[in-house]
C-alpha cells in the first residue's frame, strides 16, 4: 500500500473515531459516522452517480475493478498477485479477467540458465 494510502487512512480513522469494525462507514450530514459500513448497492450508486456526472453512463463498479487488475498487470504485477487481489480462487479465472494467458513456451524459468 502507498505510504499516502495508509496516511490518509490513518487520517480517517483518527477523525472518525473508529477503533473496530470496517474503515468504510456511512457519514451524515454532522460529520458523524453511522452504521456498521458501507454495502454493494451503496458504492454501486455512488460510481454510477459520479460517472454520469463525468459523462460516463456506462460505467460500472466491475469496470473499475476490472481496470484496477489490468494496470497491475500492465505495470509489472504477477498473475498470482493479481489473483489474490481479486479473490480468484483460480488463476484462470484471473487470465480470463484480464485477457491474457499463462506463457508456457518463452516461460520466464527458461531463461535461468540450468538446462541438463
């Protein structure tokens, strides 16, 4: 995690007074946090309210999680890592998402030097 992430994080908890529990809560309008944490339906309405504003109507939560795995991937992520981040259980399912396949010829262990 970006050391800015974890700041910033750090930031919220401290002026939330949150000590167990999920980070992300609902906030009212005095600035108090309320509820056990934020749901599914809650992060859909606010993504798709913020891409119609930004003139993106079609954009959906998924799609947000889906560009997050493909720029670890684009920026040097391994598939494995990806994987986890996602909560894949298979690491197919992970090449599916991201569209990409395993190298099997050229693998990176090819080029190690032990060939008997």
């Amino acid at each position: 995690m970006p050391e800015w992430v974890k700041a910033m994080i750090d930031l919220w908890v401290a002026a939330a007074g949150i000590s167990t529990g999920r980070l992300f809560r609902c906030v009212c309008r005095a600035g108090k946090h309320w509820g056990d944490g934020v749901s599914e339906r809650l992060v859909w309405h606010v993504v798709k309210q913020y891409a119609r504003e930004l003139g993106l109507a079609q954009l959906a939560p998924h799609d947000l999680r889906r560009s997050c795995a493909k720029l670890c991937h684009a920026s040097g992520g391994e598939l494995d890592q990806i994987q986890f981040l996602l909560g894949h259980v298979s690491v197919q399912t992970t090449e599916r998402y991201l569209g990409c396949k395993q190298r099997i010829r050229g693998a990176v262990n090819d080029c190690i030097g032990i060939e008997p």
